[in-house]
C-alpha cells in the first residue's frame, strides 16, 4: 500500500513539473507576441572592482537604445521601441551568469556586454543554453569565441588580434623613428590577461629585432610599484611595454615619473589606463605621450563626435567602452531588423550574416568568421597634449606619433 | 642578484611603507589590548577615514593640514561608536563585540559603496610628485611625510600612555578590569577613549596615506591583513611590538617582492605569520602566557 502510494504522488509530482516547465517555456513567448516593446539584457559589472568600465558599458548601450527609439524604433517589426533589462554582474562570472537566467526570465531576445573576458565567458555560455544571442562588447580572451557557441558574437578585436597589430605597428613605429628602440622591459599584471599577453611578446619581440631584457609580473590590486620601478631603472630599456589595469598602471606611471625614470617611450598594449581619459586629466604629467594599443572609437566619424560631446557635457568620461557597447546594441538592432523578429534563431542567422557599417569604431567592414568579427582592429592612441589622439592605422589617425619621446 | 643599491633602495621603500603598517597596526593593537577584542572593523574606519581626507581634499584642504580636524573628528565618531553601539550591543561578552564590529565594518563599507560607487580615487596635492634626493635613490616626499608624521603619532601615543592619567587608567583597566573600577576608573569612558585614540590614529594614518595611494570602498582591508599580521608578531596589547613589526614587515615586503617578483610580495608576511604563530606564539614584544 505504502508503496504503492508513494508511486502516486511521484508520479503526480512528476506531472506538476512538467506543466510548471511548459508553463514556464510558454509564457516568455505568450508575453513577446503581444509585446509593445523589445526587451535586450544590458549586462555589465555594476559595481565591484570592474564598476568603472561597467558604468561606461551601461551608459553607450543606453545612448544607442535612445537613439534608436528616437528614430522611430524598430521599423521591420511597426516601430516597436526597445527596452534594456539592465544586469549588474557584480563584477564575477557567477554574478553574470545568474544576471542571464535573470534576463531569460524577463524574455529578452538577445543580450550585449559582459566588459571581462571572465565574466563573457561565463555569461555567453549561460545564454548558449537558451540559444540566446550573445553580443560581447569588450572582453578579449580568444576562448570567448573558440568554443563553437554559436549564441555568441564579438564585435571588437580579441587579444590575438590586438597584440599582432600592436607589434607590426611597433615596428612600424620605430622604423619610421631610425630604430632607436633595442631593448624592451615589459611590466604585466600577473592574472589571465597580463601574464597571456607577455608570455606572448617574450617570444614574437624577439623576432623582431627587439630584446626583452626584463619582464616584471605584478599582482592587481598593488600598493606599491617602487620595486618595479626600481628594476626598470637598473635595466634601463629604451622602452616599456605596461600591460595592466587601471589602478596599477596610474600607480606605476606616477611612480616612474617621481623616480625620473624616462624611457624612449612607453608603448601599452591593452592598458587599462594607458587611454583614458581620467588618468590624462587626473596626472597630465605622468600620461604625456603614453601610447597605447586599445579599443578606441572612429575620431572621424560624426556620430562619434557628437555622442562624445554629449558624454563630455554630462561630466562623465568617453571611455571605449561606450563606444563599443554603443556600437555593439546598433549591431542588434540591425540584426532584428533584417530578421524581422525577435526569434533567437533569426537574430542568431541574421548577425552571422552581418556586414553592419553604422558603428563608431574604425572597424574595416564587418564579417563574423566563428563569432569573431574579423573586420575589428585596435589603435594605437597616444596622449599628446593633454588629450587622446589616435596616431595608427593612418586611415583613422588624427595626430602624428611623438616618437620617440623627447627627453 | 640585484646590485647593492637597489637592495637599499628597496629596504628603505619598505621602511616608509612600514611605518604606515605600524600605525595602522598600533591603533590596532591598542584596541586589543585594553578592550580585549579584535577590531573588525579596523578597516572600514580606515577607508572611512581615506574618504573623508578625500573630500577634504576636493574642498580645498590639503590632508596634512585637515589631518587636525579629522583626527579629533574621528576621536569622537570612536568614542561615540564604542559608548553607545559596540559596548552596549556585546553585553559583556567578547564574542559578541567581535560579531558588532563585523556587522559595523559591513555597514561602513556598504555605506560607502552606496554612497560613492567602487571608483578609485586619487588625488593631487603639490608635494606629489616630489622626491627627496638621497644620491642613489629619490623618495616619494608623501612617505617620507608619512614616515615623519607615524613617528611623531607614536612617540605622542607613547607619552599619553606613560605620562598622563588617562594613559595610566588606560594601562589599568588593560591590566585588570576589576581592579580598575574598584579604584574609580569609569571603564566604559575608558573602553571608548580607547577605541577613540584607535579611530584618530586611523584617520592619521589616512591623511598621510592618501597622497600617493588611492581610496575606495574596500581599500582599508589590504592594510588591516597586514596589520593583524605585525601585531601578531609584536606581541598583541604591544604598542612598541606593533612600531617595530611595521617597519620589519614592511621591509619583508619589499624584499620578497623584489626576490620572488611582486606577485609573491606578500608570500613573505604571511610565512613570518605562520613562523610567529609556531614559534613564539606571543610575538617578540608579548607578555609571556
């Protein structure tokens, strides 16, 4: 009898959950058909160590979903308007992920950012289990687009990208300058991103030509940089190579600068201070003439201008990121109009055919090969005169490069 | 191997960044060894102090100047906070105080998070990018004013304890509680003069810390590590245990850091931690058990 009963209610349980699972699966797209409007996930770390580039993030998709309601919506679907879900992620992959379960349950069609490469890792593959579409703004690692998910997308360059045009336009350079660069110290923060990316130039600077006479790692976050300064000076490179975030490399600019420590120049690759604003207006001193090799927005395009000057006057800074996330939301949009719905399927089928132009980044034309958008590129910005310049590739520079820098 | 002036170089940084662990980690110690309880939320008034020489700052005052407001400042906020939330909330109990100043460290910090997002902030005073000429080496002249400043801070914190009757009620109810209040020493009054003096060391060591580092929410936490490690090592309840910890643990730092790379910077305190607890469990200026 017992056993009997107790096969009942397993089974009644059993039926209960699959009408909560129909139910469940039912209702987003219910809720969708009679929509007033589309919903996107915005997803970026909001607070924690990464809120500063999170906020940015958050600000560029903000513009771009303004701009687009502002124009009359959507067209292909009536001119519905678009609505972000915003997500915090905490600035942690777990924290990103649980933002996406979120975000599925509110029935967006598709969700932009992440900024770290963690937390775009994590956070794509959770939207790959809904086949969500995923649209990384920055994170860098080349796993991001190496696994075969095919939810996700990225617009910008990833690190391989970045780092083989950050040394052919370092020759470039110093072709052009009469060679004075010989030796090479390169400073790197000792996580994922740093660590990668020396491994990386410890072996393609020497066949170029360069030495590599020292590579400091440094823990994020650091207090001191005395150390490493100390070791930078004794070595004496003609030039240094910082690849670290924000607060490291302020700390170690302003400590090089108090030590007089005067390389032929610093060339940056991927630096999370290197072109920024903030650290050009906090220590003009310690930024002149930094270059570096980053994601930057199109200095010629007139939609770039204006949004910067509208950024400017609300007294906040025209990071990357709210060029790419501005960027990266016009990719959607355009996407959902030639899909002419919000099916993940078509959303997904339509980015992969994408050959989007109506960005703000110097980007050659868009094409994505396994996710990767094979027409991004980086610059090569330089702080000249107490503002950001582009000096490379030619075709989007704005300034000529000051190199190498006079002592 | 580095040559010779490098290795002075290096052992002098970790001298000026010494000092400052020490009078974090006098202020630390000085709360264990009267109230009996570990400060937990050491850090947060740290932080909380960082913020408010920060807005000083952008109001126009210099830290080494708003350093005499906001030391008496947070002589009050320490006081006030130990005679009306920590004292009356733990009930007597030890355990209980530790659990207050965990909840109160939370609440600062969150506070703070609310209030002023995880931005890093800097500032820049005119004397920041200074550096006092030692032929072979230049100093950052924010820590060598930051190593005056703590040594100053310590020999006043000396003299108060020694030669005043606050310090010398101070000394008795660290001594014995019971005792104290039999001879008329008003222990809750002293308990938060205590805390106090903590929380005003504290703001001290942040005006002079703010110069060449930054400040955000959670900022205090990488100091007050390091701080439970030098009292440990001097001996907890030691003030001059805690001088002369911070400026060898700082020295550790800085040489491990540039032996075993600055990843490992911090391999050195912890392993003289693990040492002090295994071998001299007391620590070198400790009260034999």
């Amino acid at each position: 009898m017992t056993k009997h009963r107790t096969g009942i209610s397993r089974r009644g349980a059993l039926q209960a959950g699959v009408g909560l699972a129909t139910g469940a699966f039912a209702l987003p797209g219910l809720a969708r058909a009679q929509a007033t409007s589309i919903k996107i996930g915005i997803l970026q770390p909001l607070t924690g160590a990464l809120a500063f580039d999170g906020q940015a993030g958050q600000l560029g998709a903000e513009f771009a979903i303004k701009a687009v309601n502002a124009a009359g919506g959507v067209k292909a679907l009536g001119g519905v308007n678009l609505e972000a879900v915003k997500g915090d992620a905490l600035s942690t992959p777990e924290g990103g992920v649980s933002e996406v379960e979120r975000m599925q349950a509110e029935g967006v069609c598709a969700i932009v950012g992440g900024f770290a490469s963690p937390i775009c890792l994590a956070a794509s593959q959770a939207a790959s289990r809904y086949d969500l579409p995923y649209i990384v703004d920055v994170g860098v690692n080349d796993q991001i687009v190496n696994r075969g998910l095919k939810n996700t997308f990225r617009f910008g360059p990833g690190s391989s990208i970045v780092s083989a045009q950050a040394l052919d336009n370092l020759v470039k350079l110093n072709d052009a300058a009469g060679k004075p660069i010989k030796t090479i110290a390169l400073v790197h923060e000792d996580g994922l991103f740093g660590s990668g990316l020396a491994k990386l130039l410890e072996t393609e600077l020497p066949k170029r030509g360069f030495e590599v006479i020292e590579s400091i790692a440094h823990p994020t976050p650091s207090r001191d940089m005395s150390n490493v300064a100390l070791q930078i000076k004794a070595k004496n490179p003609d030039l240094v190579i910082p690849s670290s975030y924000y607060g490291e490399f302020v700390l170690l600019a302003r400590t090089m600068q108090q030590q007089r420590i005067k390389p032929k120049g610093i060339f940056a690759i991927l630096n999370g201070a290197a072109s920024n604003y903030r650290f050009v207006k906090e220590f003009p001193e310690a930024a002149e003439n930094v270059i570096d090799t980053n994601h930057w927005y199109d200095p010629r395009n007139e939609t770039a201008i204006a949004l910067k000057k509208e950024v400017d006057g609300m007294g906040k800074f025209f990071t990357y990121n709210v060029a790419l996330n501005y960027s990266a939301v016009l990719l959607l949009v355009d996407a959902i109009e030639r899909a002419g719905s919000v099916d993940r399927a078509k959303i997904t089928a339509a980015l992969e055919t994408s050959t989007f132009s109506k960005h703000i980044m110097p980007y050659g034309p868009t094409k994505f090969v396994n996710g990767q958008n094979t027409g991004a590129a980086p610059v090569n910005t330089q702080v000249q005169g107490g503002d950001i310049k582009v000096v490379f590739p030619d075709a989007f520079a704005n300034a000529k490069p000051i190199f190498p820098v006079p002592a | 191997m580095f040559a010779p002036e490098i290795v002075i170089a290096a052992v002098i940084n970790g001298l000026l960044t010494g000092a400052v662990y020490a009078l974090v980690s006098v202020a630390l110690t000085l709360v264990y060894g009267v109230l009996h309880i570990i400060n937990f939320a050491h850090g947060a008034i740290l932080t909380a102090a960082m913020f408010a020489a920060f807005f000083a700052e952008q109001a126009g005052v210099d830290p080494l100047i708003a350093v005499f407001g906001l030391a008496p400042l947070f002589f009050v906020l320490g006081y006030g906070a130990q005679r009306y939330i920590i004292g009356p909330a733990s009930h007597g109990e030890d355990s209980n105080t530790l659990l207050v100043t965990l909840g109160l460290s939370i609440l600062i910090e969150n506070a703070l998070l609310a209030a002023f997002g995880s931005d890093t902030r800097t500032i820049d005073v005119p004397y920041g990018f200074s550096t006092v000429d030692l032929g072979f080496v230049f100093l950052p002249a924010p820590r060598v004013i930051a190593f005056a400043v703590t040594c100053v801070t310590a020999t006043l914190l000396w003299a108060l304890l020694k030669k005043t009757d606050t310090g010398k009620a101070i000394r008795a109810v660290a001594k014995e509680k019971l005792g104290a209040a039999l001879v008329g020493i008003d222990v809750a009054h002293v308990y938060a003069v205590t805390f106090g003096l903590g929380a005003a060391c504290l703001a001290i060591a942040a005006c002079v810390l703010l110069p060449s580092y930054y400040v955000q929410p959670r900022v205090g936490d990488a100091y007050v590590f390091v701080a439970f490690t030098v009292v440990v090592l001097g001996g907890m309840g030691s003030a001059p245990g805690a001088m002369i910890g911070g400026l060898f643990i700082g020295v550790v730092e800085s040489l491990s850091g540039l032996y075993f790379g600055e990843s490992l910077g911090q391999l050195g305190i912890f392993v003289i931690f693990i040492l002090a607890l295994l071998v001299r469990p007391t620590g070198l200026f400790g009260a034999r058990a």
